[in-house]
C-alpha cells in the first residue's frame, strides 16, 4: 500500500507531466518522470515480515489485578533484512499496559532475533487472549507500507479476586453452623475405608486391594469415606438484572468475588464446595474437594457474564434432589427483580439447610452511576430492607452487602433480620 | 489459515472479475470509436496497393526523416522547425471523437463532424503559417474543414472526365498540372495539350523549382538528391509537364466570398470543359442549361487541384504553402510505383489482371514525379554547397491519426494517445484536466491517510445500568404506602393473609404513629413537604 507521501509522489509527477505537456515544458516534464521513476525504483526495494513470532506469558492463569511478563521473541527466518519492520502485539484494551511496549521497530538482518518485553495489569476477571502479532514494513523512504499479521495467539484466564475470610467471621456468628470434620458414608477422596469394588481402567494401582486380588483373582479396589466437613452450595446470581453499577463494581463481580473467596475458604477446609450459576439457564458444578474443584470454580467464574432472567426458585427446585441434606446453601444475589426468592428461602430453610443470603446492595450500586432521587432512594431502601426482613424471617441469615464494604466485613454482619 | 486462503482467493477472483467487466466496457465504448470493419488504406506505413509505402521509402531513400502522426494534429504545434516540415494527409477516413472544446468565439462546443476539431485546425493552419508545408490528399473523406480554412471546398460529389484511361475505367482520370486543361487524343492524352507547371517552370517569374536551377548539371545519381527522379543519361533533365493519374476523385472550389488564411490562392489543376459531376450520385449523368430537378448534375470543368501560399513567390523560404488535390489516392502504391505494380515477373504489390492476363494494367504516369518534386521544393536545403540536397532538420510527417487500423490494440493506443494529446492541447480539455489535477491532489489530501500509529489503548467501558423510569414510581405516594405497610407486616411477623384480615383499628394500635396511621388508613393527596416527611418518619419508625 501507498503512504501518503508516494501518493502526492506520484499525483505530482503525473501532474507535473501533463503540464508539461501543456505548456511543452521538457524540464517539468523530466522532473515529473524522475517522481515517477523514484516510486518505481523504491517498489523494488522493500522489506518483509517473514519472521517467526514466540511468545512466553509468566503465567496461564491470574487472579484479577495481578500482573502478566510478556516476552516476545522475533526471529527473521527470511535470507533478507526485515528492512523497517514495526511489531505490535495486540492486547486485549481490557489490560493495562504497566511497564515496557509491547511494539517495537526493528531491522532484522538474516536469523537475527530481538526481545519484546512488558508488563500488563489485569484489572478485569475473564478469559483473554494476547495476539495476534500484527507487523508493518516499509521499505527505505516512507513510501510504502505492508501490514500483516501473524496468527499467534495465548489465552489466559484471569479468575476472580480471592478474599482473605476470617473463620472467626464465620464461627462468630453462625456457631452451629459447621460442625468440625465428619466423614460422610459415600464414597470418594478421603483416608477411612469404605468398600471394595471391581478395578475399573483408570483406577489408581495404589488403591488396589492385592489381597482381594489373591483371594478372588479379580482386580479389586478399595474405596474411601469421602472425607469432608460437609458439603456446600453455593448460588450465584449471574442474571441482567446483577450488571447494575459500574464494570469494576456491581453485584455480579462483588459476587463472583464473594463466591471464589468462600470456596477457597471452605476448600481449605477440605469441605466439598458446589457451585451453581444462574442467569438464563443453570450451570451445575457438582460438590467436590481438592484443588481440581478450586480450579474448576475459579474458571467458571472468570467466564460469568450476566444475561437472562431465571428464577431463584427454579434453581432451588432443579438442584434440590442434589442437594445433601442439611449442608449449608450460600446464595449471592441482590435478590431484585424476582419475586421466588422469599419462596425458594424458605423451601431450603424448611429442608433443614442453612441458608445464607449475601446480597449486594443493588441500589447502591445504581447510585454509582444514576442520580437516584432522595426519596425514591429512601423508599427502594425500605423495599430492600422490606425483601431482606421477609428472607430473614424465613430463617435464612442475611446480609446487605454496600459497595464499598470489604467480604470479611460484611461476612461479620450476618444476622437475622 | 485456510480460511486466509479462501479469501484470498476470492478477492483476487473479485479483483479479476471487476477487471474484466471493466475492461470489457472500455472495449465497447472504444468500439464505438473504432470502425473495425474497414480495411485500412492510404497508410504510410503498409504496404499493399492502395497503401503509400512506396512514397515513404523513396522519401527515406533521400535521407529524409519520416514520422507518423497516429494522435491528433495539435502536435503540430511543437514542430521545431516546421520550415523544413511537410505535413501530408491522404484520406481522411475517420471522423474525430466528438470532445467538447472552445471553437473560436471563446464557446464551449462539441467537434464537428469534419474530421477535424478546431483546434486541430488551428494547429495545421499555424503550422503552415510558421513556414511548413502541407500536402492534403482527399476526396470523399472528412477533410473539408481543413480546406474551408484556406477558403477551399471540397464538393464530395464523384466527378468524371473525358481524360480518362480507357484501358482501365471512367473512374481513373488524367490531370495535368498546368493552367490550362489537357485533352485526349484517342487513348492517350494530345501532347499538343500538354504545358507545364505553371510555377514550377517559372513562367510566373518567380518560385520555379528548385531541381529546375540544376537542370542540365552533370552528376551521379547519388548527388542528385532530391531532384533524383529528374536524373537521366547522368545528368540533370528537369521537366516541369505533370500528367497524374487519379482514381475516383471529386471536385475543388473557390468558396466565393471567403478569405482564407492565405490571400494567395491559385488554381494549379483543371479538368477538361467536358467533365461532369454526379450532383445525386445515382450513377447517371443528366445536365442541362440549368440545374433542376431533371437535369441534377453538373457539367464543365472543375478544378483539381489548389494551392495556397503565404506569399506571392509561393517560396518555402518566404512562408509556408498548402496544397489540396481532389483525390485522396493520388500517391497509392499501384499508381505511384505503376512500374512495381505492372511488373509480371516481381509483382510488389500482389496478383492483379495486369501481372496475370496483361490487362488493365496502370498506363505509365508522373505522380511520382510531381511527389517528389513537392517534397525537394519543400525540404530541399537552401545553403550554399547544399543544392540538391535535403536540409538537415527535414522531415515528413504522415498524418495516420484518422486511419483505421486493423489492430483492436493500434486502434485503441491511437485513441489513448490521441486523448493525451486532446487533454494537453485544447483549451477546454486544458482547463478540465486542471480541474481533474486539483481534484487528485485534494482527493489524495482529503483521503489518503497513513497507516495510524499503533499503540495500546486501556479502556474498560465503564457501563451504568439502572431504571430511571422507576424513580419516579418509587416517590408515589401509593408506592410508599405499600411500602411501609409491608414494613409494618415484616415487623410483626405477619402473613399476608393475617395482615389483609386485620381490623383497621388493631393496624392503627399496631402502628402507633398517628401521621403514619392516617397515611396507611386514609388514602389522600400529599404535598411534596409532607412526603418528604412521612418517609422519613417510616424511615424511623419501628427502630424503637
């Protein structure tokens, strides 16, 4: 393509001989073919982006407002200099660039490689990807330009922030609500023997039974008490109604927050953490322990994003025959916008589970970006208050969760209404 | 990258169709300008019968520099030295494009249909004032405003004679170059008829020939020069009689009443007092005492050939000249080397019935004397040691730019060359080319950008989402009622049914606020003040 510069080149040098031309002028008109001339010789001479991009990242996954170490490694694999080759490697805008570029102008000769090094902050939770490589040549005078790019791309997760949770916060004011370790009679990760059964492929070896295999000729494996303090549900408000507030602030990312910092917390612990999502349709994350849960919970919630309109009691109802009986339900919602929720407390309470409601102030959050007049204010307060007095009342434990207050402080507030 | 592939592929399969169908639309629009069906004739540059090859070469055998002329005349204007220039048009077959222009009152105008434009005219008629000379062949063709310009009118209508070749047709007639007409006798013309040019022989006093001055010198053929075709028996034998013969020719008049671009007009050719012109072109001669319906046609003589000089003298030193002849297939290949032609045993030029059956063979004529003559009288040098010889800077120009060509392609660089020429010659197409010149350069100012900079941008869109329309339902005072209603229910653990079932009176003992237990009881208006109050009153209410 043509820069500007050998575009008025070359309107120049036509012009310049067709007045010529006109005014039988052999000057101008040898001038002009010189412009001409000039702009066919520079066409020659130009450079290229036959080179091979690698890119490093300092890791796959981050947690939100961590910082990424990009290296990028350019290696002219061509028998030509690049010439002058612009590198750009395209970032995500949701990143902010910390320290170094990440473009840079190099004149590689033949197997010569150069570094590109920066840092980037990840404000925002979610999955990304850094690339592709996008590279500019010119040739010598500025006169023409190749864009190109190559398609080299690295995906990164950045999961939510995760919230140092005091367990006093929780013991304090909910103490009968765990009860300390027990070993629950169904089978899976834990250390107390439960039954044998026939080796299926997959099975670990060290877990199988050599004397029951002597006894009976047949692979045999033990399996183990799931070793778990108990099994907890979380539910997650991920519905349109849960973007209220700012990109950085609203119910669902304060929720996400929330719901990362409880299951590490309660992971820890070596308790089963479930998650459910909900937002126009149910995603279902069984109970499981271990890290391969923190792992999974993590990446389901960096990739929440609100959308739809589902019931809380449609997921109380699909979810309760799954749900262990008497195990702790944690539900993050603002609980505006859906009348089921008092119901769908209540259902859960009334089977004997404990039920904790964290609730995003949602029209705090509108007031970060609306000018909510006073009394309208005052009076949805009320109806908030109103709502989270019912849920109380239905022997959930609530909690108003403002803006600008921490997860460990709000945890501290939990009460009954 | 497949998919990279695929849409390569179909860019360039877009990029080839837009060409082709562009292509294919500026084919037929120069179709339109190209007449492909004719054959093409009277070119300089071919050399068939009815070509002009064999006067070309006998110029360049001279050591005459010859060019052609495929644009438009309007080069003319950058001739160098136009005194040692001859221009010659044979057969102006083609029309110009129609290109709108200034004609001379300083109008826009569109070309006329006479083959050349204004300006073109211009240009040949301030060339031949600069000193050059002209030659214009012609006859039913499209060079009648040249002619115009000087005065001169070509009729279009076929004339006949009674000097014609019998051994051929009526078509081919003599024409003898002299003041007075020739006559026949029996087949051949009388030589009791025959004179001399009239200028050439320099029986006017002055212009006589220049070959003329060597005539009776000693020399070899390779000295004599331009006077070569008057070289016989070793020396020079200069003759001043011409007896051409012409093949379908018209008729030239005086326009009565016009003053060309030159005062000095002269008739040089003549037909015979016998010759007729078919006025209808129905093939049949009818004249009579008056022109009418019956008797159409004309009868008499006619002129053949004028010229046209700057000067009395009609001396290429003193100015330029131009002559026009009623015949635009005077120099073709068959008559001008007749010698080439006839021969049976090295026909140049193809079978014919003279070379096969020795018939209508082309009877023996001095075109080609005359030819050359009018080339030596033009370019002949006029320094001193030079007699007989070209100048240096002569050249002959052939004007091939209204020829059809047989090349799709010729045709089409003719017409390219020739817009060229038209937007960097005429005035109008001068101004509209400025116009386009400024319109580029703007273009390329206005959108030719260079590539942006690249550089990263943080952005994170800050979205707000709320209901601003609820606002105002919330400070209804209807709203605020249910509301705290609702809160007084909350507070005293009611069910719904419970509350709805309660007496009015126990809700108003359960409130025990007697502001808020009017407002809950009985519905009425509230001014904004006491709105104001009652929610903060509910607000307090119950924490007590």
């Amino acid at each position: 393509m043509w820069t500007r510069k050998a575009s008025f080149t070359f309107t120049g040098g036509i012009a310049l001989i067709l007045i010529g031309m006109m005014i039988a002028n052999l000057q101008m008109m040898i001038l002009g073919l010189t412009f001409i001339a000039f702009i066919v010789v520079n066409s020659w001479i130009s450079g290229h982006g036959d080179v091979e991009v690698q890119r490093t990242l300092s890791a796959d996954n981050l947690y939100k407002g961590d910082d990424l170490y990009v290296e990028l490694l350019v290696t002219n694999r061509s028998n030509r200099n690049t010439q002058l080759l612009e590198v750009y490697d395209n970032i995500p805008h949701e990143m902010k660039l910390r320290s170094g570029l990440n473009q840079m102008r190099l004149n590689l000769k033949p197997g010569e490689s150069a570094r590109i090094r920066y840092v980037l902050r990840c404000p925002l939770r979610g999955h990304f990807s850094i690339g592709p490589v996008s590279l500019r040549s010119r040739n010598t005078f500025n006169l023409g330009v190749d864009e190109m790019y190559v398609d080299h791309h690295s995906d990164i997760v950045i999961f939510p922030q995760i919230k140092e949770v005091e367990e006093a916060f929780l013991r304090s004011r909910t103490p009968k609500m765990y009860t300390g370790a027990t070993t629950l009679r169904t089978p899976g990760q834990g250390s107390e023997f439960y039954s044998l059964r026939e080796y299926v492929p997959g099975d670990p070896f060290k877990n199988i039974n050599w004397k029951a295999f002597a006894r009976t000729g047949d692979l045999m494996v033990n399996e183990k008490c799931r070793d778990a303090v108990t099994d907890l549900y979380i539910l997650l408000d991920s519905r349109d109604i849960a973007r209220i507030g700012t990109v950085l602030k609203n119910p669902l990312e304060m929720g996400t927050v929330s719901a990362a910092s409880l299951a590490a917390f309660f992971l820890k612990r070596r308790d089963s953490v479930a998650l459910a999502i909900f937002d126009d349709s149910l995603s279902y994350l069984p109970p499981d322990t271990g890290d391969k849960q923190y792992f999974k919970i993590l990446s389901a919630l960096a990739g929440v994003s609100p959308k739809g309109n589902m019931p809380l009691q449609a997921v109380t109802n699909s979810l309760s025959g799954r749900f262990s009986r008497g195990s702790p339900v944690f539900i993050i919602s603002s609980c505006e916008g859906d009348g089921t929720v008092p119901a769908a407390v209540r259902d859960l309470v009334g089977r004997g589970h404990e039920v904790t409601v964290l609730s995003p102030s949602s029209i705090d959050f509108e007031r970060l970006v609306s000018r909510i007049p006073r009394m309208s204010y005052e009076v949805l307060k009320l109806e908030r208050q109103n709502r989270l007095t019912t849920l109380a009342g239905s022997g959930a434990m609530v909690i108003d969760w403002m803006p600008d207050m921490d997860l460990s402080q709000a945890l501290m507030q939990v009460r009954g209404y | 990258m497949l998919d990279n592939i695929n849409l390569n592929y179909r860019r360039i399969g877009l990029q080839v169709a837009f060409w082709s169908v562009l292509l294919v639309l500026l084919l037929s629009v120069l179709a339109n300008f190209v007449n492909l069906s004719n054959t093409n004739q009277l070119s300089a540059y071919d050399d068939d019968w009815n070509d002009m090859s064999a006067f070309r070469q006998d110029i360049k055998d001279m050591g005459i520099q010859t060019n052609s002329l495929v644009s438009s005349p309007l080069l003319l204007a950058d001739i160098e030295d136009p005194r040692n220039t001859t221009y010659i048009l044979a057969g102006v077959e083609r029309d110009t494009l129609s290109l709108p222009q200034f004609d001379s009152d300083g109008f826009i105008t569109i070309a006329s249909e006479d083959g050349y434009s204004p300006s073109e005219i211009d240009a040949i008629v301030e060339f031949v004032d600069a000193g050059g000379t002209a030659l214009i062949l012609d006859d039913y063709g499209f060079a009648g405003s040249i002619a115009q310009a000087y005065g001169v009118r070509y009729t279009g209508y076929q004339l006949y004679d009674t000097n014609y070749v019998e051994e051929l047709d009526f078509n081919y007639v003599w024409m003898c170059i002299q003041s007075t007409p020739c006559g026949m006798n029996g087949s051949s013309i009388d030589p009791d008829t025959i004179s001399v040019h009239e200028r050439w022989s320099g029986s006017l006093g002055e212009g006589a020939h220049p070959c003329s001055l060597l005539n009776g010198q000693t020399m070899d053929l390779d000295d004599a020069g331009l006077c070569a075709q008057h070289w016989k028996d070793g020396e020079i034998q200069y003759n001043a009689t011409y007896q051409l013969l012409l093949n379908n020719i018209t008729a030239l008049e005086l326009i009565p009443g016009v003053s060309g671009a030159f005062n000095d007009v002269s008739i040089r050719a003549v037909t015979s007092n016998e010759a007729t012109v078919d006025v209808n072109g129905d093939g049949e001669i009818w004249v009579g005492n008056e022109q009418n319906s019956e008797t159409p046609d004309l009868w008499g003589q006619f002129n053949l050939s004028i010229e046209a000089c700057a000067e009395n003298s009609c001396d290429p030193n003193d100015g330029g000249r131009i002559v026009f002849m009623a015949d635009g297939s005077a120099l073709i290949n068959a008559i001008y080397d007749y010698e080439g032609f006839n021969d049976p045993n090295n026909p140049l030029y193809g079978s014919n019935d003279c070379v096969t059956n020795n018939t209508k063979c082309i009877p023996e004529n001095d075109n080609r004397k005359w030819a050359l003559d009018f080339i030596a009288e033009a370019l002949m040098s006029s320094k001193i040691g030079e007699k007989g010889q070209p100048s240096e800077t002569a050249m002959v120009i052939f004007d091939e730019s209204r020829h059809p060509q047989n090349a799709l392609l010729a045709d089409s660089y003719n017409t390219v060359y020739f817009l060229l020429v038209y937007f960097t010659g005429e005035g109008l197409a001068m101004l509209l080319l400025f116009l386009i010149l400024f319109i580029a350069f703007e273009a390329v100012l206005i959108k030719k950008r260079d590539p942006e900079p690249w550089r990263h941008v943080f952005s994170i869109i800050y979205y707000g989402f709320g209901d601003a329309n609820r606002y105002t339902y919330y400070s209804k005072t209807d709203k605020i009622r249910q509301v705290f209603l609702s809160k007084v229910r909350n507070q005293n653990g009611l069910t719904r049914e419970e509350f709805h079932a309660m007496p009015a009176r126990e809700l108003v003992s359960l409130i025990n606020d007697p502001v808020l237990a009017k407002f809950a009881i009985e519905p009425g208006k509230y001014s904004l003040e006491q709105t104001v109050s009652v929610v903060k009153r509910i607000k307090a209410w119950g924490r007590t």
